[in-house]
C-alpha cells in the first residue's frame, strides 16, 4: 500500500506534532495503563493492515500508539481545517471537483477529502468522535459512491456520549460498528457496544446493545468478547429486499395465494403481494438465506427492465431501485456493466450468458442464375476454353480439307463452320455440312463424345437442383450478419450496453442495424418480417432464455446463429457498503463447484419454461435445415431458362434483321450493276 503509506505517514506527523486535545479521552494502543492515567483499549486487534482515516475533534483528548501495528496508514481529516489537511502536492483535487461539478453531486470538503481518501489511500477503517460522528456518516454515504474503489471489510469505530446520535440509518444498514461511550460516573470504565444487525430491521431508528466493558484502571475487558462480532452467520430473519425483476429462466415472479415464499412490497399491506419467486439466480439469494437464517423479499415497483444507473447517481429499473436504496440486491441477467459498476458493487459471476439472434430462415433458390448453379463458376470457365480449343481446331481442320480436295473456302466461312458446329454439338444437334476427310469426321466423333458427356452432366445436376431445393447463404455467423446487412431487434437497450461503447468496425456496423421496439411490436414483426433478427440468450448449459413475443409459430421461420454476437458474465449487483456480499462471494464459489449452477438450469427451465420452443430451438442446432417436402414449381423456378430462351429469341431476330439489311443491299447494289451494264 505505497500510496497509503507516503500518504498517510506524512499526514500523520504533520498533524501530530505540537497538539495537546482536552475534554473527553480516547486512547486506542494496547491494553496496558498508562502511567499518566489515560484510558487505553485495543484497535491493533481490529484494525491493523488496513488505512485507518482519523476524523480529529479537537474537544477530545485523543492517542493513538501505533508502536504495536503493523503495514498501517493514517490519514487525517481535521473537520475545522479541512482546508488543510491535505497537501496540494500529493493529491490534486482539481479533477474530482471537476467531476462533482458536471455530474451535480453532492459534496462538500469533507466528503472531497474521504472520497481521496479511500480512492487513493485505500481506507477501510474509520474513527470519529461524539458530534463528528453524523456528519461524517453523511459524507462516507456519498464518497463510498464517488470513489472508485471499494472494500467488503469496512470497520467503524466511534466514540460517543449518548446514543441520541446514532439513529441514523446507517447503523441500521452495517454490521462493522463499534462505539465506544464512557461512563458518566467513572471515568475508568468505557462500554463497548455495536448495533443491532440482526432481525427485523425498523425504519424509524437502530438499536444497540452492549459487547463489553473495558475499564482502563485495570486494563481488563469483563467479558473479553470480540468486539467485532461476525453479525452475518446469523441473520435472525432479517430482511434482504430483491429487485422483483421478471425474467425466466434468472427470475422467476409469480403472485400466488399458496405456496408463496416471499413477498412483493410494492403491495405495501396487500395480501394480494404474497408471491412465489424462483429462477437459476434468485435461487442462490434464496440459498444464502437458508445458510444465513435470513428473509428474501421482492420490491417491483419499478422492476419492469434492467434499468441503468446515472453519473448524478440517480438511475431508472432495477439497477435504479439498488442505486437508490429501495432494493439491496438485483439479479436476473445483470451482466458485468462496468458503467454501473462505477457506482455499485457487483458479486462474482453467476453464469456465462451469450446474446445471438434468430435471423430469418435461408430462402429457396429460385431466380435466373438456377441456370448457372450445376456447375460451379471453374468449371464453367474450363468449358468455355474447350469449347473455344474445339471450334479453334474445326476451323483449322476445316480449312485443311479444303485445301486438300480443292474447295476454294475463305476464312469467314472456315469460321462459320467451325462457330455453328461447335454450339450445334455442345446442344446434340447435326451440322448441316458435309465433310469427307476422315481426320475431321474423328475428330467431330470425338467432340460429340465429349459433348454428349457434359450436357448429361448438365442435366443431371438441373435435375438435382429442381429436385432437392437450395437455400440462400444464412446470415448465422457475425460477419454474414454484417454482409447480409440485417436489421435485428429487442426490447431493452440492456441487451446492448455491452457492446454499445465498441469500437471495432464489426462491432460497429451491426449496431447500426439495431433498433428498439415493445414487446406488441416484435411479437407482429416476428410473424411477418423476413429481415429482421430477433435476440435471445445461449444459457450455459444447453438452454435459451427466450422472450414471450416470440411464439413457437414464429419461431418455425427462424433460424439460430451459429455464433453469439457477444457473451458476457452475468453478477448480482449490490448496493455499495451491503455487508452480506462477502459472503454472498462465498456462496457462489461454492455453488459452481458443487455443480448446482447446472442443476438448476436443468430444473428452473423444465418447471417455468416452454419447453416446445427450447426443442425446437435445439433442433436447429443439431440438423440441417429442414426439408419442406414436395414444392409445385412456379415460373419463378423457370426463370433462368426462360431468360436464355428470351436472350436467345431477341440475338436470333437482331441477326434475322442484319441478314435482311445486308441482303436488301446487295440485291440493290447487284440491280444497279445490271442496270450500268444494260446501258
């Protein structure tokens, strides 16, 4: 803790020097007396390897022996000199004004100063005196928000003359409390007491009972009990308030009569609040419950989304309810938002969560390229050249039979035959003319052969095509998904808040594809969109989380990505400071290592989901797609061919008419030419 330390013990020295505090007295070191009289009790017990921040009160007389602690940093906070008691030099506060300033929270110096204090010198244990103490709560409230980091093992140590002062809600809502209040009638002896943690919680004020009694002339506690009592091992019913967040298979929120486990204090006094909660995450609070003799209520009051939490810390949804204090834990899908992990504690990871999409199905081939599709496009193009070699050779071979039996031929006409008998051949058609040389009628056998083999082939493969149906390429990968450009959907921006800051261009591009609509609206695009994609999520262990506006029907025209768009790790987010999370850690651990992360998905998604969609969604995984069976052919399937008969009938009729212009003028020049010879 290097920063703690070149903070902390330099602030100390400076604000111990030359200071002598009267009226009440603290001495916090070791058990032994004094010989000057004044009162010891032990803090290197209870706070030692932690920063410890020091709110001085200059009314009270105040020692702190710190020759028995060890890895320890100090950091003192004068109320009256708050100006003070920080030096420019080690921490600049312009950035955190800054900060508060344009996000318009409320702050004054002294929660500036724990704000740096426990962001830069990592404070967990906290020591304030008698009037000190209220303001001081106040200001931790907000600066354990502000401060980026936080601890699970916060201690509070407070010396005090009347509990008048505690009945804050504060001491309600921590565990880590200890005061200390001296005895109005001796002076040696101090009580120890900490609050009420445990039981029903009232709103209106904190109770406390006494752990010990120290008394300094002897240095003896009476009872010698741990001043920190581990207050969490034995809950006695009190009350752990859950976002009431419906969503299967994480949450589960029914409102029943019978069998309920819970209730939903959004009803206030209502019997018609009793409900029955369950799901693969509510399951673990209802676990620690059972472990730590605790009671799991729901507030649904604005559970209706995710939610989001703001910079002012104010915040909408679930995660608003946790920021504001009306719930002190939510679940169901939460995912590691490290925006809102600014201002809340999450726990560790639940489940491994993936978002993919349900694109639409790959429609059938049927367009004029089903002409093209026997072959591919090589082998094509190594038809092409044969075909050019074959009319190449007849040309030449042509020409050379002339040659030979004395035919006068020119080399337009060589083309000609060579160009019409290698196209009547590649179509099994007989050419017109008549040849004698035996070399070139082996040779036309062979083109035949050859001929005959490739349209057979041809055939075949058009056959195969009409039969059994192909498909478009399906959009079921993340970068078809940006080729095909489709536009896909959901009804929450927190299926996106883990990719909406990306800046990778994949990333980028499929979110400008993405748009926002209410569960009425994509439970109608569902059914008559085919370009839109629809989002669900890939459980861990072979499920889908699927929304209820997607129905089975729908869904049979649909497809799942092969891959996820994004996974993430879903937590439970905790308001910060909730003393139970440590534990709640703990539970978890051992909940995957005891496989019931796995169990559970398999009994929450059998007991409260449809388990038709969950098959048919698995099936698309593991089959091809599925055959349609017998399709009657329309024009469409003909179209291709169609084209080249239309393509053909037009260059037959644009050459019928060159012939007709070419001979209208040479019969026009051979009427002059008689017409010049009669004169």
């Amino acid at each position: 803790m290097a920063t703690a330390g070149q903070l902390g013990n330099g602030l100390l020295e400076q604000s111990l020097q030359g200071r002598k505090f009267r009226g009440s007295s603290y001495d916090m070191s070791s058990t032994h007396v004094r010989k000057d009289g004044v009162r010891r009790w032990p803090v290197q017990l209870y706070l030692h390897e932690t920063t410890i921040c020091l709110i001085w009160n200059p009314k009270v007389e105040f020692q702190l022996n710190i020759s028995h602690i060890n890895n320890y940093a100090i950091i003192n906070i004068g109320l009256k000199s708050l100006e003070l008691t920080f030096d420019e030099d080690i921490v600049n506060f312009s950035e955190q004004r800054q900060q508060f300033s344009e996000n318009d929270l409320k702050f004054n110096a002294l929660t500036e100063k724990l704000t740096m204090s426990i962001k830069k010198s990592h404070c967990e244990s906290f020591i304030a005196f008698e009037n000190d103490i209220l303001p001081f709560v106040e200001a931790f409230l907000n600066a354990s928000i502000y401060s980026v980091w936080r601890s699970k093992r916060n201690r509070f140590v407070f010396g005090i003359q009347n509990e008048n002062l505690c009945k804050h809600k504060f001491f309600r809502e921590q565990s880590g409390v200890l005061l200390v209040e001296q005895s109005r009638i001796d002076l040696q002896i101090f009580y120890l007491k900490t609050n009420k943690f445990q039981g029903l919680q009232s709103k209106a004020s904190a109770s406390f009972y006494e752990l010990d009694t120290f008394n300094a002339s002897s240095g003896k506690f009476i009872y010698k009990n741990n001043l920190f009592p581990d207050k969490i091992k034995n809950l006695q019913g009190r009350e752990i308030v859950v976002t009431g967040f419906d969503y299967l298979p994480y949450s589960s929120v029914k409102y029943v009569s019978d069998e309920n486990n819970s209730y939903d204090l959004a009803f206030g006094s209502n019997s018609s609040g009793a409900v029955l909660i369950d799901g693969t995450e509510i399951r673990t609070i209802l676990t620690f419950c059972e472990l730590y003799n605790c009671r799991v209520l729901v507030d649904s009051t604005e559970a209706d989304d995710w939610g989001e939490v703001y910079p002012n810390i104010s915040g909408e949804g679930s995660l608003g309810m946790v920021i504001k204090g009306a719930a002190d834990i939510s679940v169901g899908a939460m995912y590691s938002w490290d925006i809102d992990y600014i201002f809340l504690d999450m726990s560790m990871y639940l489940v491994r969560s993936g978002i993919t999409l349900l694109t639409p199905a790959p429609r059938r081939l049927a367009s004029w390229l089903l002409p093209l599709e026997p072959f591919q496009y090589n082998l094509w193009l190594a038809i092409i050249i044969y075909l050019i070699l074959e009319m190449l050779a007849l040309i030449f071979m042509y020409k050379f039979e002339n040659t030979v039996v004395g035919r006068s031929r020119s080399w337009y006409q060589n083309f000609q035959f060579g160009y019409s008998t290698t196209l009547k051949l590649f179509v099994s058609q007989a050419g017109i003319e008549c040849v004698q040389s035996i070399t070139l009628r082996g040779l036309l056998f062979t083109y035949f052969l050859n001929d005959i083999i490739i349209t057979s082939i041809y055939g075949g493969g058009l056959a195969s095509i009409l039969t059994i149906p192909s498909y478009e390429e399906a959009a079921d990968t993340v970068e078809r998904l940006r080729s095909h450009n489709l536009k896909w959907t959901a009804n929450s921006l927190g299926w996106v808040y883990g990719i909406r800051n990306a800046d990778d261009e994949l990333t980028m591009a499929i979110m400008k594809n993405f748009h926002l609509y209410n569960d009425e609206q994509i439970a109608e695009m569902s059914q008559n969109r085919l370009d839109m994609g629809f989002t669900l999520e890939r459980l861990p262990f072979g499920h889908y989380a699927i929304g209820d506006y997607l129905s089975s029907k729908s869904i049979e025209n649909l497809r799942i990505m092969k891959e996820d768009l994004y996974f993430q790790y879903t937590v439970a987010f905790t308001k910060r400071l909730w003393p139970m999370l440590d534990r709640f850690d703990q539970l978890i651990y051992n909940w995957h290592s005891a496989g019931l992360d796995i169990y559970w998905e398999l009994r929450i998604v059998a007991n409260t989901m449809d388990l038709k969609k969950q098959k048919q969604i698995e099936s698309m995984m593991y089959s091809n797609i599925d055959d349609m069976g017998p399709i009657k052919l329309s024009m469409s399937n003909f179209a291709g061919i169609l084209l080249i008969w239309v393509l053909g009938i037009a260059i037959a009729i644009m050459v019928f008419l060159l012939e007709l212009i070419m001979k209208f003028y040479e019969n026009k020049k051979l009427s002059l030419n008689e017409v010049e010879k009669n004169r």
